[in-house]
C-alpha cells in the first residue's frame, strides 16, 4: 500500500517519571518515550505506536483502548532490573523467560 499522507510521530515522553541509573538521572525523552505515528489519507489513517506505563496503570489503560475500539496490543514489552549476583539472576531471569513460552 502507498501512503498518499503521512506525519511526523508524536513523542510524549512521561516527564512524571523519574529515572535513575545508580546517581544518573536519566532523560525521559531518552528512555520513557511514548510516541504514535501517522501513515494512510485524512480520509483513512492508520495509527500505531507505543506507550509507556507503570504496571499499576496497565489495566486502566488496556480498559480504555477497548472502550475507545482501538486494537488492544498483542506484544507488551517489560522492562525489568534486578541487582545482586550475575549467575543467580541469570538463572532467575531465565526462569521468567521461561513462563512465556
């Protein structure tokens, strides 16, 4: 299909989250990034994009995009941490790797 019509992706990062790696506040724009991109006619467009939540938000969210009809998504990406030693984290990692598949 050809785009007769396209716009630049909106970015909104969540400037309402604070991150930090060990003393280093990290820019939202550089890791909490939502943004939606544009493509089709003003007649007929096509949206798609990503969106940064918190996992108290998740299901409040996910409600809302079926009351709003848009396409629940069908690949969530999670963003996980843990500090401690390598090995045993590696192995725990792996076992949550491992309830997905």
């Amino acid at each position: 299909m050809t785009l007769a019509w396209s716009q630049r992706p909106a970015n909104l990062p969540r400037r309402d989250i604070t991150l930090r790696v060990g003393d280093l506040t990290v820019s939202p724009s550089l890791g909490l990034g939502t943004w939606a991109g544009f493509g089709g006619t003003p007649q007929d467009a096509t949206m798609m994009g990503d969106l940064v939540v918190l996992s108290g938000e998740l299901k409040r969210v996910l409600a809302e995009f079926s009351r709003q009809g848009i396409e629940e998504p069908v690949i969530y990406y999670i963003h996980f941490w843990a500090d401690g030693r390598p090995g045993g984290r590696v192995a725990r990692t792996s076992d949550c790797c491992r309830r997905g598949t």
